[in-house]
C-alpha cells in the first residue's frame, strides 16, 4: 500500500513549504546538508507518536487535549516559528476497500493547535469535503458509513498511522551512548534494563526470544567476520562481556561501531518495529559496512526503514526512494531528488565518499537498488560484500549504447576492477538481448569492464520458492526462468527481493550463471 503524508508548521516546515513524501515499504532516504530538516522529519514520529497511537481513530480524534502525549520537554518547539498557524498532518490514501462503494482518493486532515487540541479536522474526496465528523460519520468496522451510505474504506489510514508510531527512533551522537548508564537515549534502552531484558531473551523461556538473541548474535558475527562472537551479561548486570575470537572484552573496550551495532540490533529485536528511523546510519562506521549495516537493520523492521543521510552514496545504493532537502531562509524545502533544482550542485554540497576513495578492490554496476540489496545477500554468503562497491545503474535509464560518458564518470572511483551485472529481460531461452542491452554491453567490453547479462530473465528469477514462501506465505510461488513478476497472482514488490534473498542458501544459486558470475569477482 501507498500514502502521501503532508506535514504543514511542524519546526523548520511552514504551511508554504510543507513536507511531503510517499510512505511504503523498504527504505526511504532523507538527504542533505546540516540543518536542512531531515533529521526534524524522523523526529516529527517520535515526537507525536502517543498522539498518533491514541487518537488517529476518528471516534477519539475530535478536540482532545493532547499536551501529555507530546515527546518534548519544550513542546513549543514542535510549531513552526515563522507564523502562528497549526501544525497540520494530512494522509492520503488511494487503498480500495472490498464489498461497497469507495470514494478514493481520499484524505484525512488532523490539525494541532497551539493550545495543543487535537482534533480529525476533515475527509476530503473527489466529490465532497466532510468536516462535521461527528455527526455525518459512523465507523462500521473497516468503513466510514457517511449519512448511511458505506463510501470510505478507513482501516488503512489508521494502520499506517499506528505503525508509523509503531516505531523505532534512533538519533545521532551514537557515540555518547554507553550501555552503564541508567539514561536511554530516546527509543534505545540501555543500563541495567537492558541488561537484564538481554540475559532474559538469551536465556529466558521465550524460544522466540532465544532465537531472536542468536539471530543478532551470528548478524553482528558475519558482518565484522569474527571467528566466535558470543555476548553475555557481566555478573553484576552493568554492562556486557563480550567473547570475540576467544578473549574476553567488556563493552567499553571495543570500538564504537561494534557497540552500536549491538545496541541498536538488540533493541530493534526487542520492540520488532514496524519502522525504524535512524539519523546518520553512517555514523562510527567505515564506508564498507555502512550498508551492510542499514540492510541488516531493515531486516528487523517489519515495513521499512526511514534513514537521514549526509551520503548521497549510501541513499543511492540502498533506499528505494530518495528525497533532498534544502534549507532557505530559515524554511526547509523537500523534493524527490531528481526533481532537485541544480543536482549536480546539490549533490556536491554533500559528502560524496560513499562513492569515492573507500578502497574496495572493485566496483559491481546492477540494475537498480532492489538488486543492490538483493546481490549483497549472495555476495554476503561468499564474504565478499565488504569489498565491492555497489552502484544502481537505475534501471533502465543508464542500460543503453549511449551511457559512454556516464560509464567513463564511474570509472574514476579509485578500483582495481569493473563489473556490470544486468537483467537479460529474455522471455524465451532463444530470445535475444534488446538492442539497448546488447548495446550496452558493448560499450562495457570497450571501457573494461566485465559485463554479464542474466540467462534467466532478472534477479527475481534465481529467488527459490522456499524462501518466496518462508517470506510471504504458501500461496507464493518461485518463478519459471523467464516469467514475469508482475504476471503471476500473487506476485510480491521487487523491493522485497532483498528479504527473499536473505532466507536462502549460496548453494541454492550454485550450477547457475549468477553463482559463476558472482565468484568471479576480484
């Protein structure tokens, strides 16, 4: 399902440059400069999450006191201070209900004044506004009947809302965050109850729990490509002992990166968010475990990931959507990136090393970013994911005979080797590449770099049906070599190829081009 959420006169965004974005499952990125207003964006979730939790409902949402339910000390704070107006939140949904009539789109309109009343302001619809909501609406199970007649299809307003505050903060300055200390830092529990909930899930009489304990433990494992990797409690609860490679540290004794990849994972797998928002997942670690670490940590949330980044890198090669944000005269301004006035320039206020200078022995092009996350997993079983870089070649835009140039650009990331791997798109054994493909292949054999079209038709095409099934459910099915994802019922979103691609084996794609392919990367 898609939404759009508009938020009006929250901090830095007025009701003349309100934000807007799309909320679906996967990643989303938030990039720009310091003090562009990205960070503002996850907090608003944190912030208003009791609200939205409590009074989404349309029977509990008319002029009620909200005060207490507001996450901020100074909850002033939380209106924009370029005028007096209320902050507004608006929903739209274009989601059909089964069985009646439905009137979509449709919008809900939530307003908070600055008294703090908060209140479902309207529904709008193509063909009428509703603003007495009391008295013209009753809630029958999944619909609002208006004046009698079953129109709008409500339920999945109030899900997304309430699992957007269903929810996981994590802000920045992660380094502060000490696991001794009695302090949580916003969503992240730490000191002694934490403690005490990890030696509970680790030993306790949950197997849920247990197995969720052991999942984190062979994650973190694999990602710093330990020989043993085991957490315990220390024997008087403040902190955690830690066995790496058979020695014995204490937490406060390794690098910052090992804890927090600790304490985020181990929190994630305690609250099982539906999403989780993190400012800066860059921060404390080196540039080849950065998306290892974000897609490890999408994988413990149950819709997808919202991430503010300074690394137009990272945004690229991880997140399904991608939206800049600028700061002018104090206002914040949000747009799709490539709808950007000036990107070059945009792109070169921000740091661009998640591209540039990381020392990855070689750089592997695929198609778009569901295959970088997909490719990961594969190149994960044979630990190779930390040295190639990973670029989107978005889609079919750069798979043609006239990206020369564009290729050349890429060329100058410092790698020792080139690798281009693409969708064949063949709907037959016999079928032949299209032109703009064969094209492009040829323009990579003249530039060196090694470039190998798929025999079966995409990536979706390797994914087997046991882990399709184990991710969905048994009314799922693998595809055949050359069928369409779109053309079978049901068919799952590319974007969730990654989570398919995590539940299998290497020795499923084993006798196959991919796993040739793959393992002849150097």
């Amino acid at each position: 399902m898609q939404f759009e959420i508009e938020i009006k006169n929250y901090r830095c965004f007025s009701d003349e440059k309100p934000a807007k974005f799309i909320v679906q499952p996967g990643f989303t990125a938030f990039v720009g400069v310091n003090n562009s207003g990205k960070s503002a964006l996850l907090r608003f979730f944190y912030e208003l999450r009791h609200i939205l939790i409590n009074y989404a409902n349309v029977a509990v949402s008319v002029n009620t006191n909200v005060e207490q339910h507001i996450m901020l000390k100074d909850r002033q704070q939380i209106f924009c201070n370029k005028n007096d107006r209320a902050l507004t939140l608006s929903i739209t949904s274009h989601e059909r209900g089964m069985g009646g009539p439905s009137l979509h789109p449709f919008t809900c309109y939530y307003v908070l004044e600055k008294n703090y009343v908060w209140r479902l302001e309207r529904i709008q619809t193509p063909s009428l506004e509703i603003t007495n909501i009391e008295d013209d609406f009753k809630y029958n199970g999944d619909y609002l009947n208006y004046r009698g007649n079953t129109g709008i299809y409500i339920q999945p307003v109030w899900t997304i809302l309430k699992n957007l505050a269903n929810s996981l903060y994590i802000g920045p300055f992660r380094n502060a965050i000490n696991v001794g200390s009695n302090d949580d830092y916003y969503d992240i529990q730490t000191g002694e109850a934490f403690i005490k909930k990890w030696r509970s899930m680790k030993t306790g009489d949950n197997v849920s729990q247990n197995e969720a304990a052991l999942r984190l433990t062979k994650d973190i494992k694999r990602i710093f490509d330990f020989e043993q990797f085991e957490i315990n409690p220390s024997d008087d609860s403040k902190t955690l002992q830690l066995f790496i490679n058979e020695k014995s540290y204490i937490l406060n004794e390794v690098g910052a990166g090992l804890t927090q990849f600790i304490l985020l994972l181990a929190n994630a797998s305690i609250i099982n968010p539906a999403y989780i928002f993190i400012d800066e997942p860059e921060l404390n670690l080196h540039p080849s475990l950065q998306l290892d670490f974000l897609t490890t940590l999408g994988s413990y949330a149950r819709e997808g990931v919202f991430f503010a980044t300074h690394n137009i890198g990272l945004a690229r090669s991880s997140a399904d959507r991608i939206y800049g944000l600028r700061l002018k005269k104090s206002i914040s301004e949000i747009q799709p990136l490539e709808l950007m006035p000036r990107l070059t320039e945009f792109v070169g206020e921000l740091s661009y090393s998640g591209y540039r200078d990381l020392g990855y022995n070689s750089v592997l092009l695929v198609e778009g970013v569901t295959d970088i996350k997909t490719v990961q997993q594969f190149l994960r079983m044979i630990k190779k994911d930390h040295n190639i870089l990973l670029i989107p070649l978005g889609g079919g835009s750069l798979i043609n005979a006239d990206r020369e140039q564009e290729l050349e650009e890429l060329k100058r990331i410092p790698a020792a080797n080139f690798y281009a791997l693409i969708d064949s798109e063949r709907a037959s054994e016999t079928a032949s590449l299209s032109p703009d493909r064969q094209g492009f292949c040829e323009v990579c054999k003249r530039l060196g770099i090694s470039c190998h079209s798929l025999e079966r038709r995409a990536m979706e095409n390797y994914l087997t049906e046991p882990a399709i099934q184990a991710e969905n459910d048994t009314t799922y099915h693998a595809l055949g070599a050359y069928e369409k994802l779109n053309a079978v019922d049901p068919s799952w979103g590319k974007n969730a190829n990654w989570r398919i691609a995590r539940r299998m084996q290497f020795s499923d794609i084993e006798a196959t081009d991919l796993e040739e392919f793959l393992r002849s990367i150097q």
